[in-house]
C-alpha cells in the first residue's frame, strides 16, 4: 500500500533479510529496490536454484519450509529458550502453510519435533488451522465453487487440469488476495490427474500462474523452461508476460503433449 516508504526503507537498511524466495524477481515491485539496495543482504530459502544476489545465502531445496529452517538458525543461536508464544505461533503457520498441513513428502521426523517444541510453547494450533482454513467470504466460496464447475478444463489423456480466471470474472465475486489459494490442489486431486496448473489475470495484465504435479513430474521444470519461473520440483509458479488468457490457455493446450512425449 506503502511502495515509496517501503522502498526508503530497504534503500536505508543496513541489513536485508530474504526469505523464502530465491530471487528479487519473486517479490514484484520491491525488486529494483533490492537490487539497488547496499545493505548486506541474508538469504533463507528451500527453493531450488537461488540468484547469486546475496552476501549470504542459505539455501536447502529439501527442507519443507522456510520457517523451519529459521527455526534452525535460532537453536544454533542457542536462543530457543527466548522464544515467544507470538514467535512460535508464526513459525508454525509458516511450516504448516509450506508443508499442506504437514502432508507433503518433504515432511520429516525432524519437522514434528520441531512442531512438538513449539506446541510447548504455547501455540494453538487449532486456532491458527481456524484463521488460515476456515475464515471464509461467501463470495470467496463462490468464486471458487464457479471455477471448478465452470471453468475447469481436463485433457484425461495426459492427466492435465486446468483452471483460468480472468479480471472480470475475479472482479464478479469481488476477488481478495488469498482468494484463489488452494484451486489449484483442489484441481490436482481431481482422479487421474497428475499435474494441475491454475492461472490468472493480474492487476497488470500478465497472467499468473501456479503448477503442482504428482510425482516424477516436474513443474519447476517446466515452468522455467516456458513461463519465467520456478520453485519446487511439485510445486512452482510461472507467468505469462503478454496477451490475453484465451491465448495464454491455448499456449498451455499446445504445450501440454511436448511435456508427456
């Protein structure tokens, strides 16, 4: 809401932290500012192939969650005992909100006594599950209820779905950030499917994209090669810089056998 004082404030930082994203072209409009910044920058992250933009870079692809990696840090601080209920309350809505819950296979024994720690600490975790999963709009479950009767589109002989929102449609039911989280999953546990790909319109015209996959299939991949992004080997995201969501939709149809050749 703020872009000039959040700009004069990484402008006059003397120290940057960066998490979890592996480059300054994730975070949108704060990108130039980073770059140009020349506070000595901290990145922590578990997504596969950072940018060489950092002074220090700590990066771990096969760690679940970028919280919980910060959680790593400050018991080799040897400050766990300075832990907050409000601190640990956010590192356990960072790891759960990485990890689907705690269901992805990037889920460890490590991970739950991580979470058995900070349940010590007082964290209500039914609360947080409450505010993250069940705080719904009526017109944020409309949207979604519309999408996936309305505008899901499947080609069973790949296992491919996918789900494309354009401005007005998103503008009809009154879109909010966070609105649109989870279709993309929802189209991924569909029967027979194996790689599910959700897109939308934004504010700026480009189209934005979230791919997850099953299995061997790799996302990440594929979202680096055609779509200007990257992520997890399950899980990525991507962009379409130009046209419309017509041509954007029909660019994935003709992509789609290229990727099951």
């Amino acid at each position: 809401r703020h872009p000039q004082q959040v700009e004069k404030l990484i402008e006059t930082a003397d120290v940057v932290w960066c998490l979890d994203f592996n480059g300054p072209s994730r975070v949108g409009m704060m990108e130039d500012a980073i770059r140009a910044s020349q506070a000595f920058k901290i990145v922590v992250d578990h997504h596969q192939f950072p940018e060489s933009f950092a002074d220090v870079l700590l990066s771990d692809p096969t760690c679940g969650s970028t919280c919980e990696m910060i959680y790593g840090l400050i018991e080799a601080w040897g400050q766990l005992a300075n832990v907050s209920q409000e601190t640990a309350a956010c590192v356990y809505a960072g790891m759960m909100t990485d990890t689907g819950s705690f269901r992805f296979n990037s889920v460890t024994s490590d991970t739950h006594r991580i979470l058995a720690f900070l349940l010590d600490c007082g964290v209500d975790h039914s609360l947080i599950h409450e505010l993250v999963y069940d705080s719904n709009r009526v017109a944020k479950i409309q949207l979604n209820g519309y999408a996936m009767s309305e505008k899901l589109k499947l080609w069973p002989e790949y296992g491919v779905a996918v789900v494309a929102l354009d401005a007005e449609e998103l503008l009809r039911f009154d879109y909010q950030s966070g609105d649109t989280e989870g279709l993309v999953n929802q189209a991924l546990s569909i029967e027979g499917i194996r790689m599910a790909i959700f897109m939308k319109e934004a504010d700026d015209g480009r189209i934005k994209m979230s791919l997850r996959s099953k299995g061997e299939l790799s996302v990440r991949d594929i979202s680096a090669a055609h779509f200007h992004g990257g992520g997890h080997h399950n899980a990525a995201g991507g962009v379409i810089e130009n046209g419309s969501m017509l041509d954007a939709v029909k660019l994935v149809e003709s992509l789609i056998p290229s990727w099951f050749s």
